[in-house]
C-alpha cells in the first residue's frame, strides 16, 4: 500500500470536523458542490483521470473553476488563508489540530 494521500468522496467528507457554520453558509457550501458534480456530468466520456489532469490545457474549465470555488469557500469557512498561501499539509495539519482538540487530545 502506498503511503501517500488518498482520498475517496465516502471517507475524506467524514475525517476532518466541520466547523461551526450558519444554515446559510451550508446552504452555500452544498450549492457549490453540487457545482462541481453538476459540471463532471458535462463530461460522461471522461474519466476522472482525464477531467483532473491538467487545469491548464483548457479541457474542463467549468470543473475546474466549480473546484476552486468551493474549495475558496471551505477554506474561509474554515478560518484558513487563502489557498495560494496554505499548502495541502499546512491544510492537513491544522485539520488534526482541529480533531484532536475535539477529540479531547493534546492537539
């Protein structure tokens, strides 16, 4: 098994706490991921691989910017600073600060 991240729309959802969030920014935040699922069904041929491979060649410019439009909104909700600032394991450490504070740990 490889050691790096994976991630899977059944186990990634579910590891991290959610914070504290109006009715209106959930609202929000499900619109903006139903978005993103809206714009993969523009591309029924496309394999996963395929639709996530290269944000710059200009194929599937709907999903990408639907991504970075909710990922802008998770980070705010979150209190986090703009993704060009904050890398993934920045993102991931403070996660499991969050958790294990949650979790009653020494986090």
């Amino acid at each position: 098994m490889k050691s790096d991240y994976q991630y899977s729309g059944g186990v990634v959802y579910n590891n991290f706490p959610w914070p504290d969030a109006t009715d209106e920014q959930e609202k929000a935040i499900e619109k903006l991921a139903q978005a993103v699922l809206d714009a993969r069904t523009k591309y029924p041929q496309s394999t996963f691989a395929d639709m996530y491979k290269d944000e710059n060649k200009g194929w599937h410019q709907d999903l990408w910017k639907a991504h970075k439009a909710l990922d802008t909104a998770v980070m705010k909700l979150y209190g986090f600073p703009a993704i060009k600032d904050f890398t993934e394991a920045h993102c991931v450490a403070a996660l499991m600060e969050m958790y294990q504070r949650l979790a009653g740990g020494d986090g």
